[in-house]
C-alpha cells in the first residue's frame, strides 16, 4: 500500500483544554450570586469616585480650567457601565432567568465586574483638569468714537510692522489718550489676522510689582497654577522664558513709570536685529523711554483745536448747543479753555450736555478761568491724610477702621488709573490743574441747597471773608493765605469743612466767638498756623489736623471734642505737655497721629493702651522702657504704626527683631540715640524669621543721626527701601559691611538685593565713612544722591551701568568731588554729567 499520512494527536493536551473550558464554565455558574454581589459593591466604590471626580471638576472650572480629555471619557465609560449593570439586573430577575442561560449571564457579570474594578483603579486622577489657554488676543473696551489719535495710531502701528523695530514707548500727560492709544493697538491685534501667538496687556503703575507682571502673563501663557505662588521669582521667570522664548509675542504695558526689567520677569527682550516679539509701552515720563531703551519713541499731544472741539461738540450734544443761538460760540470758548486735553474736554462736555441757557455757559467760563488763580500751583497732599478726611467726611464706611482705609486706598489707584489724581513722590497726590479747575467748576454748579462751596486757596487774603459771604457754605478753603487775624463772628450752621491751614494768625488773634456757630463742622485744618483755645464747643468735629502748628501746650478744651476720630499733632516740636486725660478721653479716635512729637510721650503710653477704636498711631518715644511697654502690648498688636521715632532714648542692646514685628512701619526715625552702637542681630535663625514673617517688608523711610553705629547692614532687610539719610554719626565707617553680609545664611540672602528700590541717598556729617559698600552695588532706581562733609568717602559704589542707564543727581561739595577714586575712566565719565555742586 502506499504512503498513508496519518495526523498526531496528543490526548493528554485535548483532555486538558476541554477539563479548563468545563470547569471555567462551571465558575461563572457556581459563582454566580458572589459575583453579583461583588459587582454591586464595586460598582457603589466606583459610584464614590465617580462623584469624586465630578466635584473637582466642579471646583476646576470655577477657577476658569478645563477638565481633560482622558477624565471626559472616564466618566463616559463609567456610565456605560452602569447602563450594562442596569441590563444584567434585568437579566438576574425569575421572569427573565428562564429564557437565558445561567451561564451567559455569569459570563457577563463576571466581565463586567473586571470592568468596574478597572474603572475605579483608573479614576484616581492626579489631575482633573488645566488652565484653559487664553484667547491670544483679548479684546478691550473702547468709546463709541475716538477723536484726534487717528493719525498718531496710523503711525505707530505703521512702526510697529516695521522688521527693525521691537520696543515702542508712548509718552505724554497725563490725560492725554495714551491709554486709549495702547487700546487701539490691542484691538488691532484682535481685528487683524497676524502672525503672534499671543498679545499680552499688562498695567504697571507706579508701585512696580515684577511677580505681579509674571502672574498676569503666566496666566496669558497657561502657566498659572496652585503651584505658581510657591515658585521662586527666578524660576518663574525660567519658566515664562521657556515658553515665550519659542513663540511670537507682544507686550502691551501701560502706565510706566519707571524701568522695567523684562529679562528679570523673563521675557525674551527684542533687539534691532532680532524684532520677532514686540513690546509697546506707555509712561508720561519722555526719560522712561531711554531706559526701556525704546527703538522709537511717540510723544501723545493734547487735541488740536478742531479735534478738540469735535470731541467736546460730541459730549455736549447736539440738542444742547442748538437750544440757543449764544450756546455755540460760549461752548467754543469753553472747549478752548479746556486746552485740549481730552480727560477735560470729555468730563467738562458730559456736565454741559443738560445746561440749555447762555447764563449757565457764562457761568463755567467764568469759574473755570477765575479758579486758575485761585488755586494754589501744585499743591500736593498726603494720602494717609486724604484718607483720614474721607473718613471723617463720611465718604468712606469707617465701621471698619482697616477695611475703610483699604476702601481709600482702592479708590485712590482708580482715580490715579483715571488720570484724575498725578502720582507725587512721599506717599502724596494731586491733581493737574485742569482737572483741578474742572473739580472746583463742577463743585460750584452744584444744587445749592445741598452743597456751597468756596475755595480761596492761595489767594493772597489777609482777612477772613466778610460774615455775609460764610452763610450756607458747606465746605471752605482759606488755605495758603496771610491771614493774620480771624476777628469775624461767622454763622454757619451748615459748615462741614473749613481748612485754615498754612496761615498767618496768632491765637489771641482769634476772635473767641469765631468757632461759636459751627456746630456742624466735621472737618478741621490748622496745620502750619496756631491753634485757637476755644474750640471745645466744636462738638462734631471728627478732623482736627495740627501738625506743623507751634502750639507748646494743647487746650484742657479737646477733652470735649468727643466725636473726634483723626487727630494729627505731627511735626508739633514745641508742644511740650499734654494735660492728663485728654487723649484718653477721645475715645472715638480711630487715628492718633504723634510722629516727631513733643518730648512728653512716653507717659502717654498707658492711656493709648484705653482707646479701644484706635487702629492707626504714629508716635516719638524717648525710652526703650516705653518702646517695649509698646511692643509687649497685645492691644498694639492690632494697630499700625506707620511711623515711628526714637529720639533720645537710652538703648539697651536690642536686636532687630524687635521692631521687625510692626508689619506696617514704613517710617523709622533714630535721633539723638547717644549710647546705641550696633542693632544686634542674635542669630541666623532670627534674620530668617524676619524674612519669614515680612519684616520691614513695609520699611520705605529711614532717617539716623547721632548715633555710635559703625553700620546700618541690617537694613538689607528691607527689600523696599526708598529713602535713606544717615547725618552725623562720626563713627559710621560704612553703610553695608561685606563681613556682616557674609555672616547672613544663603537662604537668607535669596532673593534679596541690597538697596534695591532706594531712590534717595543722603550721607552728611559721617567723617570716618570710608565706604558705602565695599563691592559696587547696582542700585537700579536711585535717583538721587547727597554727600556732605563725608571728607574720608573716596570711592562711591556706584556700577557704571547707573549712570549709563539712568540720571543719577550726585550732589556734593566740589572739592570732595575731584579727589573722588574711579575704577575706571568709563565710570567716571558716565557720572560726571550728573554732578551738581554744593558750596563747600
């Protein structure tokens, strides 16, 4: 027979296969009803996460993030597992067992258990969701019409497209559109398809912040997390340099004031030659330009006249200026008084709109022209002191003392914002003064029998007004006069504010009867004059500012002033006595204001301690006892003390530690502290508890003189440092020492640049002052500095990049200034311009 190819089969193998096949079968059967319980519990566990889940995802997109993908369809596979779980317990009923297979059913739940166990092991998100990227241009709120930038926006954005050109800076008053110019680029940017991957809008301000500027880009970029905050200033700077440094970006910043480092917040900086990012800014400051180092520069010029008048026709309204023949050429007079600046021209036109006679146009010329001269040429005021009067007029809800003054400080940055105040330097304000004489126009037309106002500021008066000219005025300025004598007996019920400050007037000349019938004035100024006796019948009053006033005692009379919430005694070095339980008898005051105070202080103390509302105290101790009666007080621990002096105080050693604690200093005056020598620093660990707690975090002013201190290097715990004056102290021989420096762990020192906000530097009466640092220092915002009779001071340590990137104001002796040593001839050379002599 032939060849009979015959398969091989292994029984063993067979038998096997069919045994696991049986006894699988025979398990989804068997362990049916456990598993039916089983995935009833598992599926309760992923109902737990599955809820998980959706709650942080809830709290996700309240923070404006996006849930991801992958969680997106976890939750849609969970929920078709519980729809199969729906369907097998149908399937496990009577009704429905008969007419299917036990076997399949165990099968299926026995799957669909292994499924639900997955779900719930996959459902442990670390994250459920990301920051939503942001649109990459937002689009910002313009007016209806914009009138007279057309031309200067052609050639700005013309210049913008330019290949060569990175940095653009916009310069001009405040007032002038430059807000609005910046908004008109940013829209562009929108309404234009363009090659950017994002348009940034950033505004500064004055009170330069750069994490702040971080933060607003980090969010732009999809940086922003939980996380951010706790990164170092450093690192979020790598982080945005990552990111920007591989995208086409433009930075849009408004309201400069001074440098901005962008390569300190980490941005990629363009160059003429590598222009791929752009960066646009505003500043009313033509030298900001320079230190941007701008490609180009825009000067934004008030409207000329036919602009200006097409805005203001704008605001007034055609129904207005066709209500009378008269009205248009009054309102062209009024437009022209404006000077072009559109912030008057718009705020002037709006209050026209509803004036329909030739009288009411006359009328706001005629206050508007007549208020010029009455007004005192950039007058600046103290906001602290802006503050306290809001407060004390009602303006602001002081049920809440700090809550108040945070609601001044807000409304303050929005009127800066607005163009409506001008930033001063001292922590002050004021206004421009055509904005000034728009408020004191806008005051007058005022319903009359709500409010009057009159404003004499500056006027030259040496009388006080005549009696019939006090009738019914709400609110009254003589300040800035020569008044030398108030002999009139005025009726004025009404009467809520009357500043008499910086006047001539002694108090026995004071008629007694003159405070007599205002028994509704809250608000009262007697700053830079005398202080009349009688005032006790002032029994509204809520305002009394004294400072600058020379009075050596204050009147037993205050006592009954009650209600009184501010009392301002600064700057009083003549008062000598403050009769017992005056001050303690105030128990409404909110603000005590005793900086640079007389020498009776100290025994004050305890009866400051009774005055439960006070939440704002600046005071002049002349004890360490009192100081530390002060800081040991738990009451205090509530209060700001902004300012604070030591002047003639007896100084045990005492660390630094111990005026570290006033979280709110931002003044410190040492005066006539003969025995102090050195301000201990106790240990490491303590100048990292500063740090940790923001120590001197608020620290701006410092002011020693005659002291035995050889150094004042604790001061690098300052970060805020603006103003430093050190006068005769003959055995300061430097202001920051190295060895002191390098005793200060590295955590310590992280982040922290010594002098790195100080604009003002003033040395005097230091004859062994060899040096202010050993090391250059770069001092990026000085502005100006003083040496005076420093004769041993020959080298200054100064970085030439200073004087390249700024204008320095060194003034000093002329003597001094020529045997100064230079590293180099470069340096020299950068600062020299800047010199200004002192008579020697």
């Amino acid at each position: 027979m032939g060849n009979v190819c015959s398969p091989s089969f292994s029984c063993d193998d067979t038998i096997s296969r069919c045994l696991h096949c049986t006894v699988r079968k025979a398990r989804y059967v068997c362990n049916l009803q456990d598993n039916i319980h089983s995935l009833q519990e598992e599926l309760r566990r992923l109902t737990e996460v599955r809820n998980d889940v959706k709650i942080r995802i809830i709290v996700a997109e309240q923070q404006q993030m996006k849930p991801l993908e992958q969680v997106h369809g976890w939750l849609s596979r969970v929920q078709e597992v519980e729809t199969k779980v729906e369907k097998l317990k149908e399937e496990e009923c009577p009704e429905s067992r008969c007419t299917k297979s036990t076997y399949k059913l165990g099968k299926k739940v026995f799957r669909t258990l292994r499924e639900v166990r997955s779900l719930r092991q996959e459902g442990d998100f670390k994250d459920v969701a990301q920051p939503v990227p942001e649109n990459p241009v937002d689009e910002r709120p313009l007016p209806p019409t914009v009138v007279g930038l057309q031309l200067t926006f052609d050639r700005v954005w013309r210049c913008l497209m330019e290949e060569h050109v990175g940095i653009v800076g916009l310069y001009g008053m405040g007032g002038v559109g430059k807000t609005t110019l910046l908004t008109q680029i940013n829209n562009r940017f929108f309404d234009t398809p363009n090659h950017f991957d994002f348009v940034i809008w950033v505004v500064v301000s004055r009170d330069l912040q750069l994490e702040k500027i971080q933060e607003i880009i980090a969010k732009k970029i999809g940086l922003f997390n939980e996380s951010w905050k706790n990164k170092s200033m450093q690192e979020k700077a790598q982080q945005i340099f990552n990111i920007l440094s591989k995208k086409k970006f433009v930075l849009l910043l408004d309201d400069m004031w001074e440098l901005v480092d962008l390569d300190q917040v980490g941005l990629p900086i363009p160059s003429r030659t590598s222009v791929s990012n752009k960066v646009v800014f505003t500043t009313r400051e033509f030298e900001v330009c320079g230190q941007m180092e701008a490609h180009r520069s825009f000067k934004v010029e008030c409207l000329r006249y036919d602009d200006a008048w097409k805005l203001f026709e704008l605001k007034v309204g055609a129904d207005t200026l066709d209500s009378h023949p008269d009205i248009p050429e009054l309102a062209e007079t009024l437009a022209k008084d404006c000077g072009g600046l559109p912030l008057a021209l718009i705020t002037v036109g709006r209050a026209m709109a509803s004036r329909k006679t030739p009288r009411e146009w006359e009328h706001a010329i005629e206050v508007l022209r007549s208020s010029a001269s009455k007004f005192a040429e950039g007058y600046t005021i103290s906001i602290e002191d802006l503050i306290d009067c809001w407060i004390c007029e009602g303006f602001l809800d002081d049920h809440d003392g700090i809550e108040a003054r945070n609601q001044g400080y807000s409304l303050i940055r929005n009127l800066l914002h607005a163009c409506l105040l001008e930033e001063e330097k001292d922590n002050s304000v004021k206004m421009h003064y055509v904005v000034r004489d728009m408020a004191l126009w806008i005051a007058s037309t005022m319903d009359n029998k709500k409010e009057k106002f009159l404003v004499l500021t500056g006027a030259g008066l040496t009388e006080a007004p005549s009696v019939g000219m006090w009738k019914d005025v709400t609110r009254m300025s003589l300040m800035d006069n020569k008044i030398k004598r108030l002999t009139v007996s005025p009726t004025s019920p009404r009467l809520l504010t009357l500043f008499l400050n910086s006047n001539y007037f002694k108090n026995d000349k004071v008629n007694y009867h003159f405070f007599k019938s205002m028994a509704s004035l809250r608000v009262l100024k007697l700053s830079h004059s005398d202080l009349p006796c009688e005032i006790s019948n002032l029994v509204s009053l809520q305002y009394l500012d004294l400072s600058n006033s020379i009075p050596d005692r204050l009147p037993l009379g205050l006592k009954y002033l009650v209600n009184l919430k501010c009392l301002n005694l600064e700057y009083t070095f003549r008062l000598s006595r403050i009769s017992p339980q005056v001050i303690s008898n105030l128990k409404m005051l909110r603000v005590l204001r005793m900086f640079e105070c007389g020498s009776f202080l100290d025994s004050l103390v305890e009866e400051l301690l009774g005055l439960e509302h006070l939440n704002v105290l600046t005071i002049t101790l002349h004890s360490n006892h009192a100081l530390q009666r002060l800081l040991s007080s738990s009451r205090f621990q509530s209060i700001s003390i902004p300012s604070l002096c030591l002047r003639g105080c007896r100084l045990e050693p005492f660390t630094i530690f111990s005026l570290a604690s006033l979280r709110h200093l931002q003044t410190l005056h040492l005066v006539e502290c003969n025995d102090l020598e050195d301000f201990m620093i106790a240990c490491a660990g303590e100048m990292k508890k500063i740090r940790e707690i923001h120590g001197f975090h608020s620290l701006q002013n410092v002011y020693i003189s005659h002291s035995k201190l050889r150094q004042v290097t604790w001061l690098i715990l300052a970060p805020n440092l603006k103003h430093l004056e050190v006068q005769n102290c003959p055995y300061m021989e430097e202001i920051i020492n190295i060895g002191k420096l390098g005793e200060v762990p590295a955590e310590v020192m992280e982040n922290l640049t010594p002098f790195a906000r100080l604009e003002y530097l003033i040395l005097k009466g230091l004859n062994n002052l060899k040096n202010i640092c050993s090391n250059a220092l770069p001092f990026p915002r000085l502005k100006e500095m003083s040496v005076h009779e420093c004769s041993k001071l020959r080298q200054l340590a100064l970085d030439c990049n200073c004087g390249l990137e700024r204008k320095i104001i060194i003034e000093a002796e002329e003597r001094w200034w020529k045997q100064l040593q230079w590293d180099d001839q470069a340096t020299q050379n950068a600062f020299h311009p800047y010199f200004k002599s002192q008579l020697d």
